[in-house]
C-alpha cells in the first residue's frame, strides 16, 4: 500500500486503479464482444481486477467520502473491465454498466468491505448486525434513481436490487446488452458516433430508429412482438419488459 503524509490515500488509490486498468487491458486482448469467453468466465476474469483495484480497502475507504478524486478514480478503472464483462460498447455509461453487470460501483464494494472487516473485528458495534451488502444496494439504488446518465437502461431496470437478485438468465450476451444499454445497432447510436448519415429506420423509414424503436414498434418485427405478447400473456413495453422476463426462465428466453 502507498500512504502518503496527508493519509488520503490519493497516491494509493491512483497506482491501484493503474494496476487494475493495466491487468483489464491485457485481459480485453481475450475477451472480444464477440467470440469471446462467456460472461461467467469474463466474471472470473474481472475478480482478478477487483481485487487489485480492492486491495487494503478497509484502511483507505473512509476516505472515499472526503476525496471525490478518489471514487472517480476507483469507478473509472471498474468501469474498464466490466464493460468487457458485458458485451457492451465503450460509450454506455458508468452507472448503466455497473447496473447491467450487476456489479455495484467499486467506492460502494470498498465501503463494504470496511464494513465487513470492522464487524468481523468487533462483533459488539452498532452496526454490526446490519448485513453490508444489503447496505450497500440499498445506497447504489438511491444513487441509480436520481442518476442523470443511463436513462433507457433505467427504464428497463428501475430496481436493481430485483434484478441482481435474479436466479436465471444470470449471463448477458453481445445483443442483449445492446437493448439493455441502448447503444448497438441502432440508427440512432450510429448517427451519432458518425457511422451514418441520419438516424432514421432503414427498414420502416421512420425519422429515429432507437433501441425502443427497433424492439417496441418497427413495423418490421411487428409479428415476432405479437407472438411474444401472446407467449408472456401481458403487454410488451419498456416498462414492464424486464420485470416479464425475471418472472420465469421461460419468459427470458421467449424473446
């Protein structure tokens, strides 16, 4: 650990994150969106970054609260790696990653640490009883309902703690995590990062063809979302596909 003489663990905190960026890019060069290792290996493979990006957190995470610096520092090489673990293209947002990835924020697993090490230390405190993980989905929910960024993803999945809870369906493939995010291949998304010329439907023609256009009313795939409508027997919609699909494994896979 590097302590430096201001205790903030700033110097610490930044070769940590160095460390961890350096191992997520040797580990990217065997982890391609496509033809790559499935997502419980890329899960196994991003332990590794956590726990260098983790190491000695009970003695460093109470500085979290008093050094910005340092939680963008932490979440920013997180978000290297777990973009790798789920499929998904560099520009979907850090809380869309994370939420998607069902993995909380790395300045959320540091104070859950410290959590842990102090109740394992000292069985007798206040806080003790309290269970850290639960502690900490209830803050990453808080902070994930009053997120700016990742809004389509937060309208597919409002509760994270329900879908990180889930007991199938536990792996994201390359294009499910393009609906999830939003960010694939989408007129939309491919306007904007300059790969067409304007963001409308090729195939119906309307003026933007988004991730809601292209799953909720394409003209296109109008027959495929009635016979899904009639399999799950409910509405299909932004709002209450997700929840449709935690229900059963059968509904996740009828799509």
């Amino acid at each position: 650990m590097v302590v430096d003489r201001t205790i903030l663990f700033k110097g610490h905190v930044k070769k940590a994150a160095a460390r961890a960026a350096e191992i997520g890019k040797q580990l990217a060069r065997i982890m391609p969106n496509l033809g790559g290792p499935r997502e419980d290996r890329r899960r196994l493979l991003s332990s590794v970054v956590h726990s260098v990006l983790l190491y000695g957190a009970p003695s460093w995470a109470q500085t979290l609260e008093i050094v910005p610096g340092n939680v963008r520092t932490l979440n920013r090489a997180q978000r290297r790696v777990l973009l790798r673990c789920v499929c998904a293209y560099r520009t979907v947002s850090e809380a869309a990653t994370n939420v998607i990835s069902s993995t909380p924020p790395a300045d959320l697993l540091a104070k859950e640490r410290e959590a842990m090490f102090d109740r394992r230390r000292d069985p007798a405190l206040p806080t003790a009883g309290k269970d850290p993980r639960s502690n900490t989905m209830v803050t990453w929910q808080e902070r994930w309902s009053t997120e700016e960024s990742g809004s389509w993803t937060r309208r597919l999945i409002p509760d994270v703690r329900r879908w990180c809870a889930r007991s199938h369906g536990l792996t994201t493939s390359f294009h499910l995590t393009q609906f999830l995010s939003g960010h694939g291949c989408f007129g939309q998304y491919l306007h904007r990062i300059r790969k067409l010329d304007n963001p409308s439907c090729v195939d119906c023609l309307a003026p933007v063809d988004d991730a809601e256009h292209a799953f909720f009313q394409c003209d296109r795939w109008w027959r495929r979302r009635m016979e899904l409508k009639a399999t799950i027997n409910d509405p299909f919609t932004p709002e209450t596909v997700v929840g449709k699909m935690l229900e059963s494994r059968y509904n996740w896979t009828a799509g």
